[in-house]
C-alpha cells in the first residue's frame, strides 16, 4: 500500500496534473479568439443581417420567418442564446409543440459553430464539410420532421413553456468577461474530473467494458473500437466541454484518419445528449424529435457516409474531407493515461 501511495503521489499526480492543464490550455487556446470575434459580431448587431438570410428557409422546416433570428443566434453564439431569444419572442408568437420540436431539433445539431466546428477542424476534419454537415443535416432533419407532423397532425397543439429565464438587465463588457472566467473555470474542473476518471477506469479495466458494450453500435457505423472513447466524451460531454480531450485523441495517433473522420461526423450531428436535450425540452419540444429522432438520424446517416467513404480513394479523403493532424511527442505521461 505504501508503495502505491507513493507511485501515486511521485508519478501518477503530477502526470495527470500536467496533462489536465495541457488539455485545458490546448482548449483555451483554441476557444478564447472565437470567443471574442463572436462577442464583437454581437456588439456590432451583426447577428439579425445574418439571420434575414436563413429566414427562406424556415419556410421549408414549416417556421415563421422571424424564427430565423432564434435558430441563427443559437449557430454563432450557443444553445443559451438562441433560448433567450425564443423566450423573448415566445409573448408574441403562438408555435405549436411541433414547430418548436423542429426548431429544437436544429438548434440541437447547428449551434456554438465557431468554436465547435473550430474544435472538430482541429482534430482533423475540413472546415468546409464540419461546417456544411452541421447545417446541412439541420435543415435535412427539419425538413423531414415538419412533414412527419404535418402528414400525422402530430404535436399539433399549441407549446407550454416549461420554464422561463429571468430577463437580463446587466449586459455589461465586465459581466460578460466574469461570465467566460466562469466558463473558462468550470471547464477546468469538468477536465479534471473526466481525465482522473477516465485513468480510474482504465486501471479497473472497466473501459474494455465499455468497448466491448459498444463494439456492435460502432461496428454497424463503421467505426473501429479504437474510437470509443473519443465517442463516449463528444457524446456525454459535447465538443465545447470535451474540446480539448477530443483534440487529444484524435492527435493521439492511435485511430485511423478515417475512424476519427466518421466519430467526430457523428458527434457533430449528436452530442451532449442528456444536458442540451434537457435545455431544449423546456421550450416545449416533444422527445420523439430532439432525443430519439436525432439520434436515429445521425446513426443512419453515420452509417451509409461511412459506406461511401470506403470508395473513395485516400487522395480524394485527404484533399477534400481531412487533413493529417499533429500528432504531439509521446511523455512518460501520456503513455501513463493509456
């Protein structure tokens, strides 16, 4: 016992401590100048030109035009935003649970893009296809969720609010930059938390468990094993929160280029499944879409791109879909965290 204390806190504490931090910065690196440009766009009254030109396309999801705003907000800035603004609206405008179902389908799969698809373009895939198959698949799942409640006349009443945020009055620069230090913090402690978890797991061998469970999942995607974990954290965590440790895996050299291509597709289409589909619930949208048809949408969407992309020729895959990643010098602790 007192050798293994000892291990603990001579080897095992100041490796996990330093590789805690090394994700931390990697992640604050990356966020902080997106952070910034879309906080001037916001200030500049950037985001209502920019949304009059995704008001067309509400139409085809069956919204009001003016939904444009919410769901545009939500894109740039984050899932809080894009409810702040819906919530502002609700007064004015009568949706039925159907239409916010829709519209929180959407707000589900495209939202926090600059820093997301900035996080995803990291890892290794293009900027063009994370950024066109978040917005894309979107609009592609609204489309079909709005005739499938249409041809139904399903959640055709009108939505009750679950709840409502109190009204802002402090939209201060200093209140702002206290609310990202925040941020910034719990970040910190969610990494922390994950990776001495995930090194607890492995020492008690419960992550083969874990692998083995989703073996078959990932094995009708196409996914090799391999990218379990970067499949558990996007999942459970989401890219923002698990950012940084995706970055990590994917850099880790230990999953092919396409494997890591297709899970982090997947997770663009569906991740922090349980905290974001809690927020979207209560606007009122019904699970069958935001939980359940998300989740079968980007499955089988998943699982016939990957089809496809073993036709492809590797020269087509680099040049257009993914770019070769840094893959950072192996440490005593990085070898130790796996």
């Amino acid at each position: 016992m007192h050798k293994i204390w000892h291990s603990f806190w001579k080897h095992t504490l100041p490796d996990l401590t330093k590789e805690i931090f090394d994700v931390f910065f990697l992640l604050f690196k990356l966020t902080l100048p997106v952070i910034i440009i879309v906080k001037i766009l916001e200030e500049m009254g950037a985001i209502p030109y920019i949304s009059a030109l995704l008001e067309p396309l509400m139409l085809l999801v069956g919204l009001p035009e003016n939904m444009g705003i919410v769901w545009t907000t939500t894109m740039i800035t984050n899932v809080y935003g894009g409810m702040i603004i819906f919530f502002q609206m609700a007064d004015d405008q009568v949706l039925t649970v159907a239409q916010v179902t829709v519209l929180g389908s959407m707000m589900l799969i495209a939202h926090s893009l600059p820093i997301e698809v900035r996080i995803v373009q990291q890892a290794g895939v293009r900027l063009a296809i994370a950024l066109g198959l978040r917005i894309i698949c979107a609009l592609i799942l609204g489309i079909i969720l709005h005739h499938i409640y249409s041809w139904g006349n399903w959640l055709q009443q009108p939505v009750e609010l679950l709840w409502q945020p109190p009204a802002q009055t402090d939209n201060s620069l200093l209140t702002w930059t206290v609310s990202q230090i925040k941020s910034f913090a719990m970040i910190l402690v969610i990494i922390a938390v994950l990776l001495s978890l995930l090194r607890l797991l492995r020492w008690l061998h419960i992550e083969r468990l874990m692998i083995w469970l989703l073996k078959p999942v990932l094995k009708i995607l196409g996914i090799s094993p391999k990218a379990t974990s970067l499949t558990i954290i996007g999942i459970t965590l989401g890219l923002s929160f698990g950012g940084g440790l995706l970055i990590r895996e994917a850099r880790s050299g230990n999953i092919e280029p396409q494997d890591c291509f297709a899970a982090l597709c997947l997770l663009g289409l569906c991740h922090s499944i349980i905290e974001d589909t809690l927020l979207i619930m209560t606007l009122g949208a019904d699970h069958s879409g935001i939980l359940w048809a998300r989740l079968a949408f980007s499955l089988i969407f998943i699982a016939i791109m990957t089809r496809l992309l073993k036709a492809c020729s590797d020269t087509f895959k680099q040049r257009y879909l993914m770019h070769n990643v840094v893959v950072p010098t192996t440490t005593q602790g990085d070898s130790g965290a796996r």
